[in-house]
C-alpha cells in the first residue's frame, strides 16, 4: 500500500466504503461505473438473470491504473478493493480476482503487475477458460496468451483439471460482486 494511502487512512479512519463504482474485467482492464451504468446493469450478469451486463468507461490513465494496481488487496470476507486514501472502493470483478499474463521466459505476471510466483495447479472449465494457482492466488489467462499456454500444456508442464467456473468464488474464497452481497441492484 503506498505511503501516501496510509496517511490518509490515519487522518480519516471511517470514511463509508464506495461499491459498485469499479470493475475488473476478464482482460484485467478496469472500468468506472457513474450512477447511469449502476442503474443500467451489473458489472457481469448472472445468466438467469436476464440482463445484460453494463461495463461503463475503461480506464486508460496509466498512472491512475498503476496505483489501483498498488492498492489493490482483499478484505477478510474475500471482497477484493482498491484502497483509495481512506476509502475502500469494492471491485466488482468479471471473472476472477488476477488475470494471468504469461511472459516470454515463462513466468506469469498479474494484470497489476505483479509476479504470480509458481504455478501450482491450472484448471479449465465449462467454456475452455483456463486458470493457474499460483503462489499470488488464483486467476484467468487472459485471452490473448492462451497460444502460450498451450505451449505449456503440451510440454506438459501444465496439466489442466476440470473445474465449474461457478464453483470457482467459493472454492478459493473470494467474491465476484460485493455491491450485489449488499442486496439486489437497482436494475433488478
């Protein structure tokens, strides 16, 4: 966390948390959420829902994503946020929690920039998603390294297990929607 988010956490220790207001997508890009697109839909719907789900405006600022990305943790009910000086501001999250980029020597990097350290286990679900566990926890390979994970796969240094992708938030204790724990939301 940087320096500067703890100080504002000491002056103003009971700021009220902001929910609904970012989202992290399955490409590991972030997305502001205004009121309209709160009320339009979800971050990512649920298919019995009936909705589609509304992403809002990608966040391009690379200084602004770079420190989302520093403070960028989970709470202890597996609520992932981004601590914003004294606020918490909850991530709705499409998929996971990291979204895995596989780098050219092998290593895996999160979409913060982060090292996952090593791959313990990689699972595919239903749609053919692949996710690593890694030392950082679990996450998605983003869609445009699936050539290089198959790469890994074959070499066999990587042998998928088959995994539900709604099994997936309890399973390793983390929560896709922390606006929607609140109740329903207003397009429901």
């Amino acid at each position: 966390m940087d320096d500067i988010v703890k100080a504002a956490l000491a002056k103003w220790p009971n700021v009220p948390d902001c929910h609904g207001w970012l989202g992290l997508d399955a490409r590991g890009d972030w997305y502001m959420r205004d009121d309209r697109c709160q009320r339009a839909g979800p971050f990512a719907a649920e298919p019995s829902e009936g909705v589609a789900p509304v992403k809002g405006s990608r966040l391009l600022h690379d200084k602004l994503i770079a420190f989302i990305g520093r403070n960028y943790m989970p709470d202890e009910q597996g609520r992932w946020f981004f601590q914003n000086g004294p606020q918490r501001v909850y991530v709705e999250l499409e998929a996971t929690p990291w979204i895995w980029r596989l780098q050219p020597d092998g290593s895996v990097l999160a979409h913060t920039g982060a090292p996952a350290g090593a791959v313990e286990r990689a699972l595919l679900d239903e749609a053919g998603r692949l996710y690593l566990v890694t030392a950082l926890g679990l996450g998605l390979v983003h869609t445009s390294d699936m050539a290089q994970a198959a790469d890994q796969v074959e070499q066999g240094l990587w042998q998928p297990e088959p995994v539900a992708a709604d099994s997936m938030p309890q399973r390793w204790a983390f929560v896709r929607s922390p606006q929607r724990a609140l109740g329903p939301g207003p397009w429901a």
